[in-house]
C-alpha cells in the first residue's frame, strides 16, 4: 500500500493567514494526488484533482503543487469558512486508494 | 443537479451484514463509477473500493475482499455495498463518492460528489 503522511496534523492559524499542508507518498505517485475538506458531520468537499486543478466553485484561495512524492496544499488568505480538517488521496495506486491521516486547521 | 442519497441508519449486531443504497440522479449512472469510502467516528477516511455501472467490474480494498459486495441497479440508478460479518470496528459512516473511472478501475480517481453518509452501528 502506497500511504500517505500529512503535517502538521493540526495547526492554529488567523483569519488572513496563508496555510501550508503537506502530503508525501511513501514511493512516486506522478501527480495523481487529490485534496478534500471536511467539516463535521459532513462529506468531505472535493478541493483540488490530478495535484493542482481546481475543482468548480472552489475559491481561488486554495491551491495545490507538487509531484512524485511531496505535494502541498496552499490557502493564501484563510477565512473563517476555512475552519475545518484536509485530506490528501493518492489514486495513483488503485487497490488501494489511500488518504492522509487528515490536518485540523483551527481558529487561534 | 447531481446528487447521490444514501439509505438510513443501521444498527447491527457482531456478525450480521449491512446493505447500505446509494441512488444517483441529475447524471448518467452508468457514465460514472461509484467508489464507497468509510470513515470510524473521529477518525480519517478509508477507501472501500469501486464499481463501474457500466459493466459490473469492482475493485476491491484487499483489508476488506471477502467481505464486502458491491452492486448496482441501472434500472433504478442505485449501488449498493453490503458487508458481512460485522465486527465492532466496522462501527463507521459509509459513504458512496462519484467515480469519474467508468469502466475500468485504472489510476486517476476523485470524488466530486459524495451522499450524505450512512451511520452503521456495530454493537451487542
């Protein structure tokens, strides 16, 4: 299984602060890396496909970058809807797919 | 619009099975493959694995294989995803997700569209 460490795990940050996540996949997974958001007691939010496009009606303040094995998750300008927990997925490896263990991201 | 809605609650005792429904509507079900995600209460997301409702092929989580079935309806736009044997770390919200991998389960899956989730309880 190709797994997927995220970190921080969790972090505090301010509204207007720009928010770095980061995913690294223990062997190559091109750019078929994937990130969600998840809010509580909800199904998690497609943010970005294939590491860098964003998906329809996400906000421009999120961004992805990376490739083979190190990818990161960018929110330049955080706001208050931003509270909430990130996942990265790899689909590179199909059986199985693998998400990071999550990053909570709370208001400091 | 699209969307996928999930059947209710379950609560199950160890060693029963679960049939947890998925209907899809505002798309062609058979365009999309359905993969079914779960997630323990307070935990990160597992994948389950995936189905094409275009020719019934799966693909299986192997934590799982031998457990778990998933199916479809084409007459009625639905998947379903039973497991059996239940044991109590089976206790999870079960989500079905949209597949843009149709026919094939190769590489490049991402979920755009998820149901609202399915609460399965294992208990005595």
């Amino acid at each position: 299984d190709i797994q997927m460490t995220q970190s921080p795990s969790s972090l505090s940050a301010s509204v207007g602060d720009r928010v770095t996540i980061t995913c690294r996949a223990s062997q190559s997974i091109l750019t078929y890396l994937n990130w969600y958001q998840q809010k509580p007691g909800k199904a998690p939010k497609l943010l970005i496909y294939a590491t860098s496009n964003l998906e329809s009606g996400v906000p421009s303040r999120f961004s992805g970058t990376g490739s083979g094995t190190d990818f990161t998750l960018t929110i330049s300008g955080l706001q208050p809807e931003d509270f909430a927990t990130y996942y990265c997925q790899q689909s590179y490896s199909i059986v199985p797919i693998t998400f990071g263990g999550g990053t909570k991201v709370e208001i400091k | 619009q699209v969307q996928l809605v999930q059947s209710g609650t379950e609560v199950k005792k160890p060693g029963a099975s679960v049939k947890v429904s998925c209907k899809a509507s505002g798309y062609t079900f058979t365009s999309y493959g359905v993969s079914w995600v779960r997630q323990v209460p307070g935990q990160g997301l597992e994948w389950m694995g995936w189905i094409s409702p275009y020719n019934g092929n799966t693909n299986y989580s192997p934590k799982l294989e031998g457990r778990v079935t998933m199916t479809t309806d084409t007459s009625a736009s639905t998947a379903y995803m039973e497991v059996r044997s239940l044991k109590s770390d089976d206790t999870a919200v079960y989500y079905c997700a949209r597949d843009p991998r149709f026919m094939n389960g190769g590489s490049g899956s991402f979920y755009g569209f998820w149901g609202q989730g399915t609460l399965v309880t294992v208990s005595s």
